[in-house]
C-alpha cells in the first residue's frame, strides 16, 4: 500500500517545525495559520528545504534520512507539486506546460481526464481559475508521482468558481488515491478534500482526525477556533437536571450537556445558533440577547456577528428578520449543542 512516511525536524524564522505523520493512500490536509510551516513542509518534502534531522520516505523509497547521510535531490523525488498560484509559464501552451520538467507521457489522457483537451494550445493568460488549476495538477501527475502535494489548492480561485471546483479535485484526488498532502488557511476546503485533517501550529500538530472528529471533539480552543467556532469563555457549576450551567464573563448563564467544573471554554458552531427578534418558545436552553455587529454573506449562508457570538443563517431569515447592524436580537442554540473544554 502506497504511502509517504515523515518524522523531521525543520528549523524555520520563529520555531522548529517538529512533525511525524504518515500519509496512506488518502488526501491529508493541514491548516493553519500563515506562517505555521505548512509550505515549509511540502518543501521539505520535495527537497526544496533540508530538515535539520530525521528522515522523508515513500513506500521503502528513502528520499531523506539525516543519520545515513541521504538526501535526494528534487528531481529524484517522485512528487508531483502544485504550487500555490499554480506557477505556469506564461509564454508556454498548456500541452508544453504539461509536458515541462520530464512529463512521462499520457499528456493527450490526461487533457481529457481533467477536461482541457479543447485548450491544449491555449496560454494560461487565456484559461479560467478553474483551468489553470486543471492544468497545474496534469502537469504534476505527468511525472506519474508516488506522492502528491497541494499548497493552497484552492486560494487563487474566486468564491464563485471555488464551490464547483472543489467537488471537482475532491472527486479526482479519490479516484487517484495517492498520498496526497495538501495545506490551506480554511477549514471548509480541508474538511471537503480530505480525509483526515491536521491542525498546524507553530510548527506543531495540535490535533490529526477526520473533519468530523475535529468538529465534534476539537482538542482545544485553537483547533475549535480554526474548525470555525465560537469560544467563549466562563466558569462551571453543577446545574438542574444533571445539566452544567456556566456563568460567561458577561454574567449569562447558559447550559450545557458536558460535564465540567471550574474555569472552562465554551464551543458553539455558528450553524448551531438560531437567531430572532425576541425570546420564542422553542427547546433550546441557551438564549444570549446581543447587538448585530455585521452581516456578511459567505455563498448561499449570512454569517451574523453578535459581539464574541456569531450565528450562521440563511439568506431568506436574514429578509424575514430585516436583520442589519444595530438590530437587537435573540440569538439561541441548545444544551446539545454546547461544547465545554476545560481550560488549563
């Protein structure tokens, strides 16, 4: 089974990036902030930067190991690398892109496997976001790579080309099923293109686990913060009917199914929070009266901000509710709903 292997220490600007991980064949994403090392990595990893010490291998293939004095240069690594921005020449077609850099062959099949047979002749000043992004991986599979790395697959690509193109690489990177290792600054593009998802900070892996595992048990605020939730923070007691009730910083109480005491963090996802005009009887616990703040539109979602708060709606609640900066609102979500991390 084909896999990439990694336990290396790379010394960056601010820390040493100190990573183990091993990559079947399935599509890992790391995220992160900028500067975390995620690049550094892929660097690494295609011989672009020398880790201090330990060793980089794929399958029995070693292509760094630091105590046996091995280091193989680029060009012997079999990685396929697209780069962030993509990186085609301008004064090139897109068949000689492809075939640039030692492309073995299979340039006509690859075209039509990513769709841009009809603009092989074409230069890249003439393709779409989505085709130059089409273009960039043939080329990076032209090499017939043992291993495949993706920096920030999806940044140069408008919000309107983004959706559709990133069903797309999710649907093509299953049907490779290479180890592959992508990084990203955004969750939502890791937690559809990935299998599992590694949280990098500050050259350390905060956590590792499938979208799923990281939304629903976060390792600690940062992790929940990147997967794109609310933290609060307040302190526990226990509260009726085997609840916990948590006195927030602004003195609300809220409720929570969690067991937990003392000095805690809060977890609440946007989607869990529902908003109105005022209190309404429903079966959530937890109600926080707030001031709207902004109103921004991410795709077919509204993303409303309440101070430390923010709910994501849909379009038609935010015209029902005529929601705007400065209305007062009811924002509610359930005991269900809210996750409690004790804070060290």
């Amino acid at each position: 089974m084909a896999s990439l292997q990694l336990d290396l220490s790379l010394p960056l600007r601010a820390f040493d990036l100190e990573l183990a991980l091993e990559v079947g064949p399935e599509t890992v994403a790391l995220v992160g902030p900028s500067g975390a090392g995620k690049t550094s990595l892929l660097r690494a990893i295609a011989g672009l930067a020398r880790p201090e010490r330990g060793t980089i291998a794929s399958d029995e293939e070693v292509w760094f190991d630091s105590a046996h004095g091995i280091d193989r240069r680029p060009e012997q690594r079999s990685v396929g690398f697209v780069f962030q921005e993509y990186a085609l020449f301008p004064h090139l077609s897109v068949e000689q892109n492809i075939t640039f850099g030692g492309g073995r062959g299979g340039t006509a099949g690859l075209l039509r496997r990513l769709r841009i047979e009809g603009v092989a002749n074409a230069r890249p000043t003439e393709l779409s976001g989505g085709e130059r992004q089409r273009v960039a991986l043939a080329r990076a599979l032209a090499r017939d790579p043992q291993v495949l790395l993706l920096d920030e697959p999806m940044a140069a690509l408008d919000p309107h080309t983004r959706g559709a193109v990133r069903v797309e690489l999710h649907d093509l990177l299953r049907e490779l099923a290479l180890p592959t290792l992508l990084v990203s600054h955004d969750f939502e593009d890791a937690a559809v293109l990935a299998d599992r998802v590694g949280v990098l900070v500050d050259g350390c892996l905060r956590q590792v686990g499938s979208p799923e595992e990281l939304l629903a048990t976060p390792a600690d605020p940062f992790v929940a913060t990147f997967a794109g939730a609310n933290v609060l923070s307040g302190t526990a007691d226990r509260g009726a009917d085997g609840l916990t009730a948590i006195r927030l910083d602004d003195r609300t109480t809220i409720y929570s199914t969690d067991e937990a005491f003392g000095a805690v963090d809060v977890i609440v996802y946007p989607w869990d929070v529902s908003l109105a005009l005022g209190q309404r009887p429903d079966s959530a616990l937890n109600h926080v009266t707030g001031e709207v703040l902004s109103v921004s539109r991410v795709g077919n979602r509204v993303r409303i901000r309440l101070g430390a708060l923010t709910a994501e709606v849909t379009t038609r609640s935010v015209e029902r509710l005529e929601l705007r900066p400065g209305a007062q609102v009811v924002a509610s979500f359930k005991a269900t709903a809210t996750r409690l991390l004790p804070r060290s």
